[in-house]
C-alpha cells in the first residue's frame, strides 16, 4: 500500500512542478491534481498488467464471439478521464490557453483614443 502513496505522491510534485514552471500554479487545484494524480497512478499500473498479461485486446465471449476486453475498456476512460483533467489544470497547450489567468487587459488602439479624447473634452470643460 505504502508503494502505491510513493507514486501517486510522486505525480503530484511532478504535476505541481509543471503548473509552477507554467506559472498557473493555485493551492486552491489541491483536490484536482489530487484526483489528478490518483488516475495516472491508476494508468500506469493498469497498462503495466495490460502488457505483462500480452495485450490482448479481445477476450472470447461464452457463446464464442470476441468482445473487448474489459482492462482495455478501462484504459480507454482513464486516457479520456486524464485528458480532461490535464486540460482542467493547463496542462495541455488548449488547457493552457483557456486558462483564466489576471493579466491587465491590453487597451487596443480604438480604446486608447477613445479614452484620450473623453479625457481631453473633460480637460476643457473645466
């Protein structure tokens, strides 16, 4: 059990690593990167069996047919599953743009002149 902790542990300061470079970095995403974490640790593990166990990726059904095998479905929602949290958390370059970081909004040129000339009418009013 101890194991398992190391490793999820281990994503966690690798995720936090990345967001601080990234400079998107908020203690308040704890519980996110938490979950987070959990489901890489999760991944890992399960891909590790899926390739011990010779990746088989069909099991035969009792009336003789093929279905998926069920760690191959399981593999596929954790994929999707830690590609919405990557993107939740910036960790992807469209996560990352979407990212609601407070920047000073940038004046456009219409703006500027528009503010310069109420300023000035202002100006002569008094």
């Amino acid at each position: 059990m101890a194991r398992k902790k190391i490793r999820a542990e281990s994503f966690k300061n690798q995720i936090i690593a990345e967001m601080k470079s990234l400079g998107i970095y908020k203690p308040e995403f704890m519980q996110i990167i938490e979950i987070y974490s959990g489901l890489l640790e999760q991944y890992e593990r399960l891909n590790g069996q899926f390739i011990r166990d010779g990746m088989n990726y069909e099991i035969i059904t009792g009336v003789g047919g093929s279905k998926k095998a069920p760690i191959v479905a399981t593999l596929e929602v954790l994929r999707k599953d830690i590609l919405n949290y990557a993107n939740q958390l910036g960790l992807t370059v469209r996560g990352l743009e979407n990212i609601s970081t407070e920047k000073p909004k940038k004046q456009s040129k219409l703006e500027s002149a528009l503010a310069e000339l109420s300023s000035s009418k202002n100006n002569k009013k008094k």
